[in-house]
C-alpha cells in the first residue's frame, strides 16, 4: 500500500480543526491502516489525520523500538497532563528539514475511540507523551512552532521557506 502525499505546510488542512469521528467503520480502519504505512516510511513515532489532508479526527502513535505497537486513536483528547516537563526534538513531514526543541508534559492521560468503536483511556509518558500531544496539536490545527516563542518560531518559518524555494 502506498500512502497518500503529506500536505505541505502552509496548507489549510494543518490549520482546520479536524472533524470528529461519528462510527469506527471498515473505511477508518483502512486509513488507521495507511497512516501506519505513512508514519513508518517517514520513519516517525505518530501522524494526523490532517497531516495526510484528510478531515478526521484520526491519529496514530508507535513510539517503540521494534515497531508495530502502533495505538490508533479516534477523537483524542487530553484528560490529564503531568506538572514535570520534558523537552523534545520535534519536526514535521508537513514542514521537512526543520527540527526545534518542544517543551510538553512528560506525561498525560488521553481518553479516545479505539479500533473496536469502545472509548478508552491510557496513559502516556516519555515520547509516547510527546507523540500523543503533538499529533492532538494537529487535530486542533497547530503545529509545534505554535509552542515557540515568537522569535524562535520565526526563525523556524523562515528556514522552512528558504528549504521550500530550494
């Protein structure tokens, strides 16, 4: 299976809002299915829905070392986050060749629809925290230089559209 393309930022798609997910249907599953392709290729530890420009709120996290622990969510949303920190190296296949350091929750507990339709809730620490927060950003329309300051995330958008002109 090949994945469909990643939008590149600044399309619309990464600053809508995406849109819940009524029933977990043969059809979401199948996009669980390529957003997993997708997320391996890069290689990455999570991708949106929204990233691959399509409105659902869909995501997926594999932050382990061998892979194929993959976590699909529908509808994610943070119950919970840890007062401790952790700063992270993040970046996007929507924004390629640029990285900045992320300062999020080292841990948060995120309810969601799972493949079986069922709401669940699990907690997440250390990258699967990280990954977890940065793919709900998507789903809300943010990217993770909105977390920058505005100096640092002018600086990130400015390195971003010098690589887009090449």
């Amino acid at each position: 299976m090949t994945p469909r393309p990643f939008v590149i930022w600044p399309d619309r798609a990464l600053r809508t809002p995406a849109t819940p997910v009524m029933d977990i249907t043969d059809d979401v599953r199948a996009i669980w299915d390529e957003m997993i392709v997708a997320m391996d290729t890069m290689p990455g530890v999570g991708l949106a829905a929204p990233q691959l420009g399509l409105d659902m709120a869909l995501a997926v996290v594999d932050a382990s070392n061998e892979r194929g622990q993959a976590v699909r969510l529908a509808n994610p949303e943070i119950l919970h986050s840890s007062v401790e920190p952790r700063v992270h190296e993040e970046g996007s296949p929507n924004l390629p060749g640029v990285w900045a350091k992320v300062t999020r929750p080292r841990a948060v507990t995120v309810r969601f629809r799972n493949e079986h339709g069922q709401w669940d809730r699990r907690d997440f620490v250390g990258l699967w925290a990280t990954s977890v927060q940065h793919q709900i950003d998507h789903l809300h329309g943010r990217m993770f230089f909105d977390r920058l300051t505005r100096v640092k995330r002018d600086m990130v958008l400015k390195k971003a559209r010098k690589l887009q002109r090449g």
